[in-house]
C-alpha cells in the first residue's frame, strides 16, 4: 500500500495544500511589497469595493485594459450617434475597470457634466447629465480615490465652474435645483450644526443621514469650513467647492497638485463674497417648467472679508512656490472688496481694509480711498460681468434710498441715475443673444427688492431711518415692501411669500 | 412532410436532453429579470426606457444566438461522431430533411424562448413605466412607446444648376478643360450642395419636409437636426431661432434654443403644423457668429407616430428571429462536414468577421490598409496591395450588410418604426439569400459526409 492509498493520505494533503496556500499568500505580500518599492507596478489593492467589482478587477487582470477599451469605443460611438442613455453605465463600467486611474474617472465625469449636457436643448435635462457627472465623481471616484487631489479638485470645479460660473445657459437653473436640493437640510441657508452634529429629533437624523449618506458629507467639516472661510450659504454651489477643495487639502497626499484647491477655495470665496447671499422665490413660473429667471436672485456676502483675507494670508504662507501668484489675487480680491464695502455704505470696513492694502500692498493703491473708488467706478462702468454689475448697482442703489432717508435728495437722485445709466450701458454692450442668459433685474426691480430688506423691522433700517424713507418716498401707510416686490415681478403671494433667504447677516 | 417533423420533433427532445432548455431558462430570467436592477441610467424616465429596452433585449439576442450556435453545431456533429445519425439516414428520409428539420426544430426553439423572454421584456417596461407620473408616461408614449416614421427634407435636383455653372465657368475659364471633366464637375456639385448645407450667421435657412398627413393629426412630432461648425470635437452651444409651421399660421411655433453641435437634438414640437400640402415649413434663423453646416444626408429629419408600440415591437422580434435563424444554419453548415469543436471554432470566427465590419469599412475609407498620413487621416497613395484590400473589404462589406444592414433594438429603444417591408427585406436578406446560400453548402456537405468514417472511436 502506498501513501496516496492510506486513509490518512487526504487529511495529510489537505494539511498541504492548506500550508502551501498560506505560504503563497505570505510570498506573494512581499512580493507586492518588494514591486512597490521597486517601482515595478502602479496598482494599489483596491479598497472598498463591492465584492463583485474586486473580483472582476483581479479575476480580469490585464484584459481590463482591453475591456475598457472597447468601451470607451462604444462609448465614443454612441456619443456620435447621439444615443447618450447608455453613457451613465459605460462610465461606470469604464471608471470601475481602472479604479485607480484618475484620469478616466476626471475624463468621464467632465464628458457627462461638460460635453453630453450641452447636447440637449432641454435646460432640464441637461441638469441630470451634471448630476451624474458629480455623483461619478463624489459617490464613486472619491471611494475608491480617497486620498487623490485631482478628484476633489475636479468634484470642486463642476460646483464652482459647471454650476457657479454663468458659461452654461443653463447656470440659473443648475443653482436653483441645487439651492431646492439643499433648501431643507438647512435653516435660511445655513447648517444649524447643533442639531446636525448632535441629531435628536427623527427629522434631524434624516438630515444628517442625506447630506453624509446622499451628499457624502460631513456636518463637523462643514462647520470646519464655515469657521476657516465662511460663513457660507450652503443652497450655492461656491459653498460646496470650497468644502471639496477644503476636504482636499485636508485627506489628499499629492502635495504638487495642492495648489489646484487651494486656487478653487480662494477663485470660489470671491464668487461668495460677490453674490453669496441668496433671495429665493420658490415658485415656478406658471405654464414654463424649468424657468427659474425670476426664481431668486444673489446679492453680495460683504461679510467674508475677513476670512478671505486670512485664507489668502494663509495659502501664501503655505505656498511658498505660488507666493507671487496669490498674492496677486489676493491684492486683486482686497482692492475689490474696497470697493463693494464702499458702495455698499460700508464706509468704515472700506477704511479699513484700504489701510490694510496700503500697508500689506503699498504699491497697490497710491490715491485716497475716495479716488480709488470713482476710479474704479469708471473703470467697471465697461464691465459685462453680470454678477459684479449687479452687485454693484445694488450698492448705489442703497446708498441712494439712504441718502434719501437722510433728506439728501440730490445725491440720492445722483446715484440712482448713475444705476440707470450703468445698467443701460450694460444691456448696450451684450448683444440679444446674451440677454436671457446674464440679464439684470431692472432698476425698479433692485430698488424693489433693496427695500424689502432696508424697511425690515429687526435687519433693515433703524426706525427713524426706515419711516423717513417711507415718507420721502411717499409709500402708503399700508405698504408691504414684499408683497410690492413680489407684485413688480409677477409673483403669486398666495403661491409663496417671496422670503430673503438670510446668508451671513450685515453688522 | 412527416419526416420533417419527425426530426423537427427529435430535434427539441434532444435540446431538452441536451439540459439547454434549462439553462437558457435561468440565463434568460437573470437577463430579463435582474439586468434591470443593476443597469445605471441618466435619471430620466426616457433614459431608463431606453438602456432597460437595449440591455435586456441585446442580452437575450446574445443569450440565444450563442445557445443556437452551440445547439446547432453539437446537435448535428455530435448525431454524426456518436453513429446516431446512421440510424436516422437509413430510414427513408432524403437528408436534405433531416438537414432541414434540424434547423426548423432549433428555429421553434428559439421562436418559443424569443417569445417568452421578448414578452417578459415588454411586460416588465409596461409595468415600469405605469408607476410613472402622467406627465413622464405621455412622454413615453410620445418617444419611446411609438412606431416613429422619418421623413427627410425635399432638396431641389441641383444637377441642371451645376451643370450649367459648369459650362460657365468653361467658358470664363477655358484652362479648366485640361482637367479631368469629371473631376471639376464633382467639386461645382459639392459647392452647389454646400449652398443648401451652410447657414451663414445672421441669415435664415428654410427646409420643407413633405409628411404622410395621414398619420399625424393631432399628434406631436419631433424635429431631429443635427449640424456642425468649422471647428473639430467642438463643444460650445450656438444660439439659434427655430420657426416652425406655415409663414402666416398664427399657431407657427418659434423656439430660441442654444444647440450644440456634431450629435443629433431631437425635440418636440406640436401637433398641425403642417401646411396645405402636407409640408412641415423649418425655418433657421443662425444668430451666433459661426457658419452651421446642416448635411443633406441627415441634418434634418421629422419624426412622426405612424403606429403602435406592440407591433413595432413584434416586428423588431421577427427581425432578431431573422438573425437567430441565419446563426442557426452557419452552426448546421458547418457541423455537416466538421467535428463539434472545430464546427463551433469556424462558426464563431464567421461570426467575428461578420462583427469586424467596422475595421472593414476603415480600410475603405482611409484607402489601404498600411500606415496612413496622420494629417487626413487617409493613405496619400494607395498600393496594389492596398488595392485588393478595399475590393476585397467591399466584397466582404456589401456580403456582411446584408445581414448586419438592421438595428431592430436600436430602432425600439429610440421609438423608431420597424415597417413591415424592414422585417420583409430582413427576412429575404437575411434567411433566404445569406440562410439559403449556407444552407445549400451546408445539405451539399451533408450528403458528401461518410457518415461512418466520422465514428467516434473512443
């Protein structure tokens, strides 16, 4: 009787196999370890997969190159074709057989948000393509890529360019949908993290399980953001750019990239600071689905000066290489902020950063506070940017209405015709095309508006102030400033009060 | 006739014995039933239709023209190597029908399981889609759930135009006459199309597209353009007017719209738009800065509902049994005269050459096949060998089109109309002409094969 005829002789070889198993699994970590040192292979074991796709990725091995290949073909095909409801799946096939390659995850969310999005006439539809682009991204890129700059700088950019920027004719809806995605999680815009760190009723645990579980979000980083750069209004898109790069800056190991998000913070808080205040009207126009022009509109947050700067300070600090160049748009981001304060009767504030611009830059402003700012009214009287206009004609607007209030007429009247005049000269300068996409409210429209806020009893006006206004301009004992806003601009009341959505309040 | 359905009826007890009928059922319910649940879509309930349509109905084509192919191929080879068919051609049956039976008995089993999957399909994206809002079920009904027929745009014959420029410019320029005739003549043409192609900026384009007016009453229809700039991969939109309907309707639909270009834009437009003629009057008003180029070819197509969804559906059925039915002779041709492997080897190398015809159609596009200038993408001179590369890729291509020449899943996914001459052509094309020509080898190989000498000696 031989060996391998004994009773015993499978016992014994099972004992083997299952040794010989546990030494090539031991020979084959330093296997992987020695090639990782030694350069010879880029791929990362693959951390919280789905057991299927783990198993796909190493049962594949090489071929999933040539499998991913023949979807990107497929893909590219079907794009020319104009078939795009297979391109959410191939992206996923595609981005799930190279999880590690960053590029074919930032190519494909940019070919969803960016080139298939602009296919469709439908404004509407297009937002759906820029979701799937920024869930690839968010839910799926970042899983597997936790610690890779690109992907949160790419995820901060579809907010900050995709949906913030006005490139897209289709931007006002992007930041509507988004704001009405938001809107509930929040209180007037902003995360009250009491609750949210600390959830007690049933409704709070369901907020905080959308913005961890939907948004993959976290409530203590947003606080960390509000509190680094903020405070921000969450229903706009900067708000969620900033949190990205920030959540970038903090996770990702790439330390050459870093640059990228930290240009994407400082690049978004200017947005904030130039229209990150929000006045939302939540009613959709009757009869035009998707039309959201007179849904809400942006007024400047003047109150993220300070963080600005700091963050500004600190990125310089911290990137030695980049000193020049952030100083740059640090300068160019302080002699603005001069600027907006002042026009918005912030006189003090606007003092005040002027001294620090002179001392911090003192090549940077070589006239008095007063002609740097005439000086640079001329010079943005040529501007076509929509959001700097306007919040700029806002300014002068309320410096009107005060000047009113406080019986100077003339000027109150002077700096209501300038308003007038630089926003025709604006609608001079753009032609039809660009009308429905950058238009202004009309002047009646901003003064409208400008008293809802300036007569509110508790953030408006002081008393004396607000009656001498009321008077001068000759309203009825009876005027409701939002119901007479909402009157101007078609709104229903009985559909929804129109309700300036609190971002950071003005001191 | 009672031979052939004796080895029709043998043939679907072998497929039973064969435990293919078993298998086939599990793939086919994990297609049709799970597929759904793992695929990911746009969001929209259009998008969704659309990939649930593809996907399961592509993968239940996949499922059986696989198990065909390996039933056809080891039903026949396998009787062969295993003796079993020495008993069956004893009897006084002709083999042409057994050969035949073979292929009607796999064409049943393939037309039950077509029939059932292709039901579960449609029973599932009905259900789907009834738990829809109203407003997304319309839009279904309007874009997917619909046999949409196309109607293309009436150009002018442009010929007698560019013939006489021809000769004007002879005449202005006699040196032109030292050219190749033909050559100058083909370049006039092309500029006179172009002057129907381009829309410059700031100028209006008009397009009348003649409509069955019988079919769309009251019915929405659906404007599909699709356009290009000057510049390559270009992803900017371009803002145009689009003015549809008769010049003095008061009900002329006008639509600004920022369009994008290189890909089809398909919208809605309403119903009884068309003029008293049956025309439906397109008008472009190009208001961005760039010239739009709208081809003659398919820059802009109507689409209309001409009928209903299930026998669109049933028609886009047949077609697949069309193609199920032709995989089903090139396995029995080949397992005439060829081992079960090596059968199943020749029948899906066929089946990949047949799949390559987009490298075929490379090779007659860029004019050879070696290297090509990277600048146009073309060879500058084509070789001899390159010659007899684009004839024989011609050859090849215009054999292959005949049966690839149908997209039966593309056009329901899309609601576009599978019309009864399409199943008519599929159906000629694909089983009589490519089917009868293999199935002629392959009875042809069939009486040739010593069916003793193929005896399986282990």
């Amino acid at each position: 009787m031989n060996f391998f005829t004994r009773p015993y002789a499978r016992y014994v070889l099972i004992c083997l196999l299952v040794m010989a198993f546990i030494c090539a699994g031991k020979m084959q970590e330093d296997m992987n370890r020695e090639r990782h040192e030694m350069g010879l292979t880029r791929l990362q074991p693959l951390e919280n997969a789905p057991p299927i796709l783990a198993f796909t990725t190493v049962a594949l091995g090489g071929f999933r190159g040539l499998i991913s290949n023949m979807l990107w073909i497929r893909a590219n095909q079907l794009q020319e074709d104009g078939k795009y409801f297979e391109m959410v799946q191939l992206a996923d096939w595609i981005t799930k057989l190279q999880p590690h390659f960053v590029s074919v995850w930032v190519n494909q969310a940019w070919n969803l948000s960016y080139n298939i999005s602009v296919k469709f006439p439908d404004h509407a539809d297009r937002w759906l393509w820029v979701q799937r682009g920024i869930e690839l991204l968010r839910d799926y890129g970042l899983q597997y890529n936790p610690q890779e700059t690109l992907i949160y700088r790419e995820l901060a950019w579809h907010f900050q360019h995709k949906m913030g920027a006005n490139l897209d004719d289709a931007n006002m809806l992007y930041k509507a949908e988004w704001a009405e995605i938001w809107d509930p999680l929040l209180e007037d815009g902003v995360p009250n993290y009491a609750l949210l760190l600390d959830p007690q009723s049933p409704e709070d645990h369901s907020k905080v399980k959308a913005i961890r579980e939907t948004f993959k979000m976290d409530p203590l980083v947003m606080q960390q953001v509000d509190e680094e750069y903020g405070p921000f209004e969450w229903r706009l898109p900067e708000a969620h750019a900033i949190y990205w790069a920030y959540l970038g800056l903090k996770v990702s190991v790439r330390e050459k990239d870093m640059i990228q998000l930290r240009r994407a913070i400082f690049q978004s808080m200017q947005l904030a600071f130039m229209r990150g205040r929000m006045i939302e009207f939540p009613i959709a126009v009757p009869g035009e689905p998707g039309n959201f022009s007179k849904a809400f509109e942006y007024g400047p947050n003047l109150d993220i000066v300070k963080t600005t700067n700091r963050a500004y300070e600190e990125m310089k600090a911290e990137e030695e290489k980049y000193f020049e160049n952030i100083g740059t748009a640090h300068k160019n981001f302080l002699r603005t902020s001069i600027y907006f304060l002042y026009t918005h009767n912030r006189i003090v504030e606007a003092q005040k950063w002027y001294d620090y611009v002179r001392e911090t830059y003192p090549d940077s402003i070589t006239t008095s506070l007063e002609e740097y700012v005439f000086a640079r009214v001329e010079e943005e009287f040529g501007s076509t940017s929509q959001d700097r206009l306007k919040a700029m004609l806002m300014g002068f607007l309320e410096r009107a209405f005060i000047d009113l209030a406080m019986g100077r007429e003339q000027k109150a009247m002077g700096g209501e015709m300038l308003a007038r005049k630089m926003r025709q000269r604006y609608y001079d300068q753009i032609s039809d095309s660009q009308i429905v996409r950058i238009k202004l409210p009309t002047t009646d429209e901003m003064k409208a508006e400008l008293l809802v806020r300036l007569l509110d009893p508790e953030e408006g006006l002081n008393e004396l102030l607000a009656n001498q206004l009321r008077t001068r301009l000759q309203l009825p004992e009876d005027y409701d400033p939002k119901k007479a806003y909402a009157e101007l601009i078609g709104v229903s009341l009985e559909e929804g009060m129109p309700t300036e959505l609190d971002g950071p309040q003005v001191p | 006739m009672q031979g052939l359905s004796a080895i029709v009826w043998l043939t679907l007890k072998a497929a039973v014995r064969y435990r293919i009928v078993v298998v086939l059922t599990g793939l086919l319910l994990i297609s049709v039933v799970v597929l759904p649940l793992m695929i990911k879509h746009d969001g929209s309930a259009q998008g969704f239709t659309q990939i649930l349509l593809t996907y399961t109905l592509s993968t239940v084509t996949f499922l059986l023209g696989f198990a065909t192919l390996w039933l056809a191929c080891g039903s026949l080879a396998h009787e062969i190597q295993e003796s079993q068919m020495q008993l069956l051609s004893v009897k006084p049956i002709p083999r042409w029908r057994i050969w035949l039976g073979k292929w009607f008995g796999i064409i049943l089993i393939n037309a039950f399981f077509l029939a059932v999957s292709s039901a579960a399909v449609y029973g599932i994206t009905k259900w789907r889609a009834g738990k829809l809002s109203s407003e997304q079920q319309q839009l279904l009904k309007n874009e997917i759930f619909v046999a949409r027929g196309s109607a293309m745009p009436s150009y002018p014959n442009t010929d007698d135009f560019a013939e006489k420029l021809f000769k004007e410019r002879l005449e202005e320029n006699p040196s032109l006459g030292q050219l190749d005739p033909a050559e100058v003549r083909r370049q006039i043409s092309k500029q006179v199309n172009a002057m129907q192609e381009i829309v410059r900026p700031g100028y209006v384009r008009r397009w009348t597209i003649p409509i069955p007016s019988e079919y769309i009453k009251d019915q929405p229809m659906f404007l599909r353009v699709k356009f290009f700039t000057s510049r390559p991969y270009d992803t900017s939109t371009y803002d145009v007017l689009w003015e549809l309907g008769p010049v003095q309707s008061p009900q002329r639909m006008r639509r600004q719209m920022d369009i994008s270009p290189e890909a089809p834009i398909e919208f809605e437009i309403p119903p009884n738009l068309l003029d008293s003629e049956g025309n439906l009057i397109v008008e472009l008003t190009n208001g961005s800065q760039t010239p739009l180029f709208f081809s003659l070819q398919d820059g802009m197509e109507a689409l209309y509902g001409q009928g209903g969804f299930a026998w669109n559906y049933v028609r886009g059925m047949v077609v697949i049994l069309c193609w199920i039915a032709f995989i089903a002779v090139i396995g029995l041709a080949a397992s005439s005269f060829l081992s079960f492997p090596v059968a199943a080897f020749v029948s899906i190398s066929l089946l990949i050459i047949g799949f390559s015809g987009g490298t075929l159609s490379q090779v007659i596009e860029q004019g050879g096949i070696s290297g090509v200038n990277h600048e146009t993408g073309m060879k500058d001179q084509s070789s001899s060998l390159d010659q007899v590369a684009i004839t024989a890729s011609k050859a090849f291509l215009s054999v292959i089109n005949l049966v690839k020449d149908f997209s039966p899943i593309s056009f329901l996914s899309t609601g576009r109309s599978v019309t009864p001459g399409m199943v008519a052509q599929a159906f000629v094309q694909i089983v009589m002409v490519m089917g009868g020509l293999f199935a002629a080898f392959g009875i042809w190989a069939f009486y040739k094969v010593e069916l003793a000498a193929a005896q399986n000696n282990q």
